[in-house]
C-alpha cells in the first residue's frame, strides 16, 4: 500500500479531509476526474474577476468553528448576499423583508406588512383548512411548497417571487415539490437586505481556487484521473478510500438512479465595466428560462473594465450534465437508505460531501462534515 487514503474528489470535501489526514500524518492520494482542482467551487480568471464556473459561491456559516477554520487558509472579504428579484421588469429587493413588502404593497411600518400577509394568509389557509375539514383556526399542517410558501408569506410574494423562479428550478409545480426547500428562504420585518441569516459571510480573497489550494499543499494530487476507469488498480494503492462523488454510481446503480437536478451555465463577457450594478439578480417569471443572472465581478468589488455574466439555467440531469442538487424526495429518500445500508457494510470506504450524502448541503455544511468525519476517522486510528 502506497497511501493510507484515497480521496475521490478534489473539491472542498475531500481537501479539507485531506488535509486534515496529512496533518495526522498520514498518506494521501486525492484524485479528480476533472483537469482543475476545487470541486464546483472552481473559479476561471478572466482578467482577475473569478468566474464562478459552476454556480455561485457565497460562504456564510453561523458556526464559528467552521469559520475560523476557513479564516487559517485564507482571509474573507466583506461580501453580503444582496440579491434582487426581477418580476417582469419591477425591481425587488431579497430576501423577503420591509424592502420587498414595501415595494409590493406600499406598506411602510412592520405592522402594516404583518397586517397584509396576515390576511392573505388567513384567507388562504381557512380555504385549505375546510377542504380538509378543518376548523380554520386547527394547526395548518403544509403538504407542499405551494402551501408552506402561501402560507408564510401570502399570496402576492408566492405569486410573483417563488412560484416561477422555484418551478423553473425544479422542473416541476410547487403543489408536487417538498415544503422544506423553501424553509431555506429567510424573510424578515427589518429594512435588511442581507440574503443570510448567519454571523459570518464573504468570499475568500484571492478566491476559492487559493483556499483550495492551500487546503492541498501537502497532498499529492493526480487530475485528470477518473476513479471508475482504473477502480481496481486505484483501490489497491490505499487502505482507505473517501469516496465523494455520487453514492449511486458508486454502486453501480444497482438499486436505480437517485435523481438529480442540474444546471446549465452560459457565460458571456462583456466589454462594459457594470452590466447589472450586484452580483446577483434572480428572474422570477417562468416566461425567462434561467433563474438568475451572475456578474462575478461584484463579489470581489471588481474595478475590471470589462465583466463576465453567467446565465443560470436550470436543467434535468442527464449523462452529459453534472448532478447539483439532490432531490430529496420520499422516493429518492427511500432508496437512498438502501445505498445507505449498504454503505455502512463497505469496509474501508467512506463517504462525503453533497453527491455522496446526497443532502442539500451549503459550504459550511461540507466543512463541517469533513471534519467530523477526519475527528473520528483520524482519532480512532493514533
Ligand atoms: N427561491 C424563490 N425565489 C427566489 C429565490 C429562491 O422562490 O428569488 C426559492 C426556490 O424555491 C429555491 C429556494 O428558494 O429553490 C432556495 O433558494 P436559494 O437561493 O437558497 O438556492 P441555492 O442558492 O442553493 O440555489
């Protein structure tokens, strides 16, 4: 055996790992079917503005931890999650919060905005509620997007800012998607506009290709190198292998394909210092077929005469696209526990990250998994 761990995956799973097992002195070879390291945090320079090739990356944690950690391998800088939403051409502003209620309604006080949401939701959850059965004021239980959304925020904002944006995302209606995905959205009686509701947030400078970096200087790296083209002679250079890419392929598919939803990213630069004055606009009408615009420059305050704009177009995932964001729905959940199952009776495999976990991880998320995996993993081995 040449190394103690085969990392499958250079992006920010299998990097923090790695480099936690070299700090425990252990060997490691970390290997990546793509010619870059950095996973989808991956960022192309175009004349010093990071393209954030495979979607936008906005690191923001409430776990100090994880912060300080990240803050070892690179500085932060004071980036804050501003995005706008266009709704056929009116201007609003994210997440939901006094900005948005005042612009949808001309409402100025918290109080007027509670008033107006309260009534659409009052009238939408009676009218639920006795389809049901239900005494109007009986706990409202959410079956779906279409009504955990109305019934938090009414229906003017579900109408104009989520259903479009959110079907075109998914690919399918709000009434068939889970009510969960839109916990994700904060909303808030404050004149605030920060997206986030964590303490720390910013993109590294030098960007996420240096963090990466930094994450690998010890490791040995070999790219280009695709894990299930060489499987059995990879296998036998490591005691160990962390496997982070998808769990199902890994398996060979044999109980199905989990499902996946992808994305097709066009990027255009232009020779115009400012094409839309923020990093990220979102376009909420499902007549737009992406969901957002990035101008990447604006994440690091740019000053570049030109800018590159990427166009988010969500997609089905198919064999020539990449798998973004699981689709935790009960049928992939339920044969996910078989791929599951069976991970836990692999000897010396382990799995992590988004794709293997098949979990709708944030960054912080993935850092902190991998170092809990590296604390029981490393610890039970000194
Ligand atoms: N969402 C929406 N309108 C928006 C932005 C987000 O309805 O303008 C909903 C949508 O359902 C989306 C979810 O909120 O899937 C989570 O959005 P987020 O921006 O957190 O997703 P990510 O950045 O992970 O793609």
């Amino acid at each position: 055996m040449n190394y103690d761990y085969l990392i499958v995956g250079a992006g920010l799973f299998g990097s923090v790992f790695a480099h936690e097992a070299k700090a425990a002195g252990k060997r490691v070879l970390v290997i990546d079917r793509r010619p870059h390291i950095a996973g989808n945090v991956y960022c192309r320079d175009v004349e010093g503005i990071h393209v954030h090739e495979y979607g936008a990356h906005i690191f923001h944690t409430n776990n100090k931890e994880v912060w300080d950690y990240v803050n070892r391998f690179s500085e932060f800088n004071r980036f804050t999650n501003s995005p706008v939403a266009n709704f056929r051409g009116e201007l609003y502003s994210l997440p939901f919060n006094m900005y948005t209620f005042n612009k949808m309604w001309g409402v100025v006080t918290p109080k007027e905005a509670e008033a107006r949401i309260e009534e659409q939701r009052k009238g939408y959850v009676a009218q639920k509620q006795a389809e049901r059965g239900l005494a109007p004021d009986a706990p409202f239980e959410p079956e779906n997007l279409e009504e955990q959304a109305i019934s938090l925020i009414g229906v003017d904002i579900y109408e104009k800012l989520i259903k479009g944006y959110t079907e075109k995302q998914w690919g399918r209606p709000c009434t068939e998607l889970p009510a969960f995905i839109i916990k994700r959205l904060p909303f808030r009686f404050t004149y605030d506009n920060n997206y986030f509701n964590d303490e720390y947030q910013g993109i590294p400078k030098g960007g996420y290709n240096e963090l990466i970096h930094k994450l690998l200087e010890k490791a040995e790296v070999r790219l280009n190198t695709n894990y299930f083209s060489a499987r059995e002679e990879l296998d036998a250079l490591a005691d160990k292998v962390l496997f982070t890419g998808c769990i199902d392929e890994f398996y060979d598919y044999r109980f199905g394909r989990l499902e996946y939803r992808s994305l097709c990213f066009e990027h255009e630069r232009l020779e115009i210092d400012n094409y839309q004055g923020n990093a990220v606009v979102n376009y909420c009408e499902r007549e737009i077929p992406y969901t957002r615009i990035i101008e990447h420059k604006h994440f690091e305050f740019g000053t570049q005469p030109c800018t590159v704009i990427t166009r988010e177009y969500p997609a089905a995932f198919t064999a020539e696209n990449e798998p973004y964001y699981p689709v935790n729905d009960d049928t992939n959940m339920t044969l996910l526990k078989k791929y599951k199952d069976l991970a836990n009776t692999t000897a010396n495999v382990l799995f992590g990250g988004r794709l293997a976990q098949y979990a709708y991880f944030d960054m912080d998320d993935t850092v902190e998994a991998a170092l809990n995996l590296a604390k029981n993993e490393l610890k039970k081995e000194l």
